[in-house]
C-alpha cells in the first residue's frame, strides 16, 4: 500500500508537468507586416530531431536576445537557414518553397504620401506577372533593402523604378492615378515672393494640356517649394520659362498679372544727395507693360541695376525712354523725379 501510495503521487507530479511542458514547445508566430504570419512548429522539429532542444537553443535561436532575422541572413545560414539549405531541409531561398513557411495571400502595402493619396503596392498583380517568384523583388536591394525613397529617386532606377522605368513597365512618371489610388486633383500652388503678390500655379489648367511626367522631375521636383528659381532664372528657361518662352506659351517675360493676379506694383524712391526719386510703376503701367523694361532694362529687385545721372544721359536705366524722344530728358526739369 505503501509503494502504491508512493507510485500515484510520482504519476501525478508527471502529469501536473505536462501542461509546463506543453507551454514551453507550444507553436511560435512570426508576424509580418504585410502577409499572414509564419508558424514554426516545434513538435514538428522535435519529432524530427528526438526531442534534442539543444540543437537550436541556444546554438541558433537565443531565448534571451529575440533577435529577428531577415531572409537575406537566413540565406547567409542565419535561424531557420542553418538547416534550411537545400541539404538538411528545404532551401529558405527556394522560391517554390515559399508558400510551406508563408501561407496564405499576401496582403497589398500602402504607402501613404501628403498630398498625393495613397499609392498601393498588390502583390497579386505582381506574382501573376513574375511567375510567383518572390525573389524577383525581395533580396534584389535595390527595390526592397532601398528603404523610404522619392519620385526622384525611383526615376533613377531605386524602388519601384527598377522596372518601372517605361520598358519593363510603365514608368513611374508617368501616370500618376495608376499607383496613387483615389488621388484628388493637385491642389492650385501659390509662390510668396518678398515685395510682389503671391504667383498662383493652377494643376488643374496645366493638368488639361499635359501629363504629370512633362513637368515631373524633369523641370519640378515632386514639392512645393523644393527649389526656388528668379524671373532671371526663368527668362533664361529655367523653371516656368521652359515653357513659357513666348513660343509654346506666353513668356514669363510678359505681362505679369497672369500669374500675379493681385499685382499692384508699388512707387519705388531712391534715396539721392539731389533728394528723393520716385518711381511710380502705376503711372508707367498705363502706357507700357511690364515686358517693356522687365528684364531688358531693369531686373527684378529693386537696387539690382544702380545707374548714375551721367549713364542715364548716354541711355541707361531711365535714360532707355527718357531720351527726349520718347519720353522727356533726363536732362530736363530735375523736380519731375526728385523732391527736392
């Protein structure tokens, strides 16, 4: 009675250990961001390995330090790929046997951009067309290692670009509602120069003649503000000016209320030892536009082209159309322009 006593409670302890032991072997889920998670199962590789834990623990997997492993490392015999080579167990690089890790479909990535919607990455679209090959994408580091990466960026063959480069696939300047899913028009841009009303840039007008890659990055990058061009640079075809030339549209040259609708040039006073000039653009506009002394003559910044009394005798500055043909002399009545 005794041993038989002695017998029930060892049983007893055995199976009260059973459910600690259940725990510790129990299946492991590996979450992904944008697939259904991988289930490592350790009865499985325990039915295979005569329940020896010390084959992974600690010699691959460390319980203390958790780290994650990339399926790069695990082709290089990092985690699962000390086995899975070929040899001992299927391949991890294998890419016929990526469906017994990773089950189910994977799930389509957003990548959510300020101002231009969500562009939307399906991987069903993709496997059809690459035959399923995982590969084609993920390890080439150039498209998945690349990291966050701009328009620009893509155009020069990063990301997406490496085959969205308008032979593989169409290129990523071109239309942009093919990725950017639900994207509303541009909104209208307005540029805020020091001492002249904003200049307003409507997408919707220029969106009517042209497509997104006419502009985009050739001329602008894909950010208000990103580079600032001067209406020197711009004469010179630089920015705006690569279109509005006065050929293919009107010059940026020309008149300077088409894009500054609420301009209303001010008087301009320098500052003399013969007292105070003025300048009133108001007055002058009711003759002439803008085009007619802007940049020919005068840039545009106030001070940038300083001229004295003897150069506008010979034609300079004022002197262009004060000759006493055109307009009176310079050489006439100094009270017209100085408050002396």
């Amino acid at each position: 009675m005794k041993y038989r006593f002695a017998t029930l409670i060892t049983l007893v302890l055995m199976f009260a250990a059973l459910p600690a032991m259940a725990k510790e072997t129990k299946d492991i889920s590996f979450k992904l961001k944008n697939a259904e998670p991988v289930i490592f199962s350790h009865d499985f590789h325990l039915a295979k390995y005569n329940n020896n834990c010390r084959i992974c623990h600690n010699a691959l997997f460390n319980l203390r330090s958790r780290k994650h492993y990339t399926m790069a490392e695990m082709e290089k015999g990092k985690s699962c790929g000390a086995c899975h080579t070929g040899y001992k167990a299927f391949s991890v690089a294998d890419e016929a046997e990526c469906g017994r890790c990773h089950k189910g479909k994977p799930r389509p990535v957003v990548y959510r951009t300020k101002g231009a919607g969500e562009a939307v990455f399906r991987h069903e679209i993709h496997l059809t067309k690459l035959g399923n090959k995982c590969r084609t994408c993920h390890n080439n580091k150039a498209i998945t290692g690349a990291g966050h990466v701009t328009m620009a960026q893509m155009e020069k063959g990063k990301s997406c670009g490496v085959c969205h480069d308008g032979k593989k696939a169409f290129t990523v300047t071109g239309s942009c509602g093919k990725c950017h899913q639900g994207m509303t028009p541009p909104k209208t841009i307005s540029f805020k120069p020091k001492g002249v009303a904003e200049a307003l840039f409507s997408h919707d007008i220029h969106l009517s003649m042209f497509k997104c890659a006419d502009c985009h990055t050739k001329l602008f990058q894909y950010r208000a503000g990103a580079r600032h061009f001067t209406m020197a640079d711009m004469a010179k075809g630089k920015s705006c000016g690569a279109c509005h030339n006065g050929k293919e549209a009107f010059a940026s040259t020309g008149d300077c209320s088409k894009c500054h609708p609420n301009l209303k040039p001010g008087i301009i006073t320098w500052k003399t030892s013969m007292g105070e000039a003025a300048f009133s653009h108001e007055f002058h506009l009711g003759m002439f536009k803008c085009v007619d002394c802007h940049t020919r003559i005068f840039k545009y910044k106030k001070g940038s082209t300083p001229a004295t009394m003897a150069e506008m005798e010979t034609g300079k500055s004022c002197g262009a159309c004060h000759n006493g043909k055109d307009a009176f002399s310079v050489k006439d009545d100094c009270v017209k322009c100085h408050k002396m």
